[in-house]
C-alpha cells in the first residue's frame, strides 16, 4: 500500500 | 494597462493544451520580468509553474503587476481559434474585469479579437526553493511520453530509478509487470534525440502515471524532457518552451506504508 502525498506537504505557502 | 503580443502564438495555444486538463482556474501574473502561472490541480498532488519572459515577446508593456483570473477552459476555447501561425496580443486594462485575445494572420489580412471575462480566484502561492537535485535526466520527450502511456496500461503507479546504469522506469498492475530502462547515449547529429544522466546519488520514487501522463501532453512544445529527483522530494518534470521561457510541473511522491 502507498500513500500519495499532497505537493503541500513540500513546499511553503509564500 | 497591459500589452503583450507573441509573434509565435502557436506557443500560448500548446500551453494551454498542455495545463487545462489538471488546472480548471488559475491566476496568470503579469510583471515586468514576465507572464507567469502557478497552480495546483484539485487534489494538490501536482503543482504546475510556467513563465514566458519578458524578452520572448515582440512587445511587452506591462505598467504596474497585473494578476488576471481566468478559467483555463474558457480560455482555451478562445485560443482555439486562433490559427496556428497567429501573432497573438493579449490585452487588459489595469483593474478591469475582462482580457482580450487578439490574434492577427501572419499577412495581416485577417485580425480578430476575443473578450474573455475574468474571475476572482482564490489561490495560494506556494515558495519553490532552488535545490540541489540528486539525479536529472534529460531524454526526448516523445520517449517519456511514450514510456508513461505504456506503462499506464499496465499499472497506476511507476517506479524511477536513477543508478549508474541508466534510468528505470518499472510498474506493475493484475496482469503482469514491466521495466523500461533507459541508458546514457550521446547522439553525434541529434542532440534531441540524446538522454544524458546526471547523477550525484542513486535515487527511486514512486509516482501516480494518471498525473505524469497528464504532463506529458506538453511534449509539443519541446523535443527534450528533463527530470530532476531528489530523495523524498516531488519530481519536476521541465519542458522548455523554445527561447521564450519554461513549464514545470512538480508531482508529489507516493510512499510506501
């Protein structure tokens, strides 16, 4: 089983 | 106010075509450095970023920063109709609610102009950091289009790898599995047609295909694709747009439970 993770995860609000 | 015209408007079409799919609505940010987009699709999986500078525009007058809504279906339904040797304008009034698409035949007997009603979107603007990538692959994007729509029919997910020996492209569905491996080759009379590996440490991630094919359908505006990966980090998948500037998508990985 695999979990997607969301881009937000990464990358901070600016 | 707000004037930029694309002598090669055949390049605004393909990038439309080439984010309508995973973005329905996004904000188009206009400076004095460029036209410029970032989006997330619905379920913020993906993240696209495109830029057309400045200086890729015949003229470019943009007198104050301008960040125009609009609904990329609507969008490209007006584009569509324009031709595909078109110059094409784009035009808005500083706070107003409309844009205008302008396009103009190459012998100038033909000039037609498309209003389109903008919207307020409420989106978020995510800070990219630069970063030192593990592993870039540059290939021929017509060779990564194809290695995602055939390993799509085989399973959801895809498997890169990046070692020494090449890059791996491996999924696996109810009927079976498959591996594509791609290998450094230097092409004397096409670069195009090269794949070239830069490696700093060897790194596997899991992606969702339904996202990468979905890139792929920017393969029209560049002959090359480049992926860069990182451990734990979203892939980008950068197609350059002829001199004028770039679209990259960022996808999320999958992990493993």
């Amino acid at each position: 089983a695999s979990f997607q993770n969301t881009i937000k995860m990464y990358f901070d609000e600016d | 106010m707000l004037e930029l015209r694309l002598v090669q408007g055949s390049l605004l079409k393909k990038v439309l075509d080439a984010i309508k799919d995973l973005v329905t609505d996004a904000n188009f940010d206009c400076s004095e450095s460029g036209f410029s987009l970032q989006a997330m699709d619905s379920s913020h999986v993906a993240l696209v970023a495109l830029l057309l500078r400045s200086d890729g525009f015949e003229h470019y007058r943009c007198d104050r920063n301008l960040s125009m809504g609009m609904n990329l279906t609507n969008m490209s339904k007006m584009l569509k109709c324009a031709g595909n040797d078109d110059i094409i304008t784009i035009k808005a009034d500083d706070g107003g609610d409309s844009v205008t698409f302008m396009f103009e035949s190459p012998s100038q007997d033909k000039v037609s102009d498309f209003e389109m009603k903008l919207m307020d979107i409420d989106s978020e603007h995510l800070g990219i950091p630069e970063t030192e990538y593990h592993a870039i692959v540059k290939m021929p994007s017509a060779e990564f289009a194809r290695i995602c729509r055939d390993l799509s029919t085989i399973g959801d997910t895809v498997v890169i790898s990046v070692s020494k020996d090449g890059v791996k492209f491996s999924t696996s569905g109810d009927i079976g599995s498959a591996n594509v491996v791609c290998r450094q080759n230097n092409s004397v009379d096409n670069k195009d047609n090269e794949t070239v590996i830069e490696m700093n440490e060897p790194v596997s991630l899991t992606f969702a295909l339904r996202y990468l094919n979905s890139f792929t359908k920017a393969t029209t505006l560049s002959n090359t694709v480049t992926l860069s990966m990182s451990k734990e980090l979203p892939v980008v998948v950068e197609y350059k747009i002829a001199e004028i500037g770039h679209i990259r998508f960022y996808l999320a990985p999958k992990i493993e439970d």
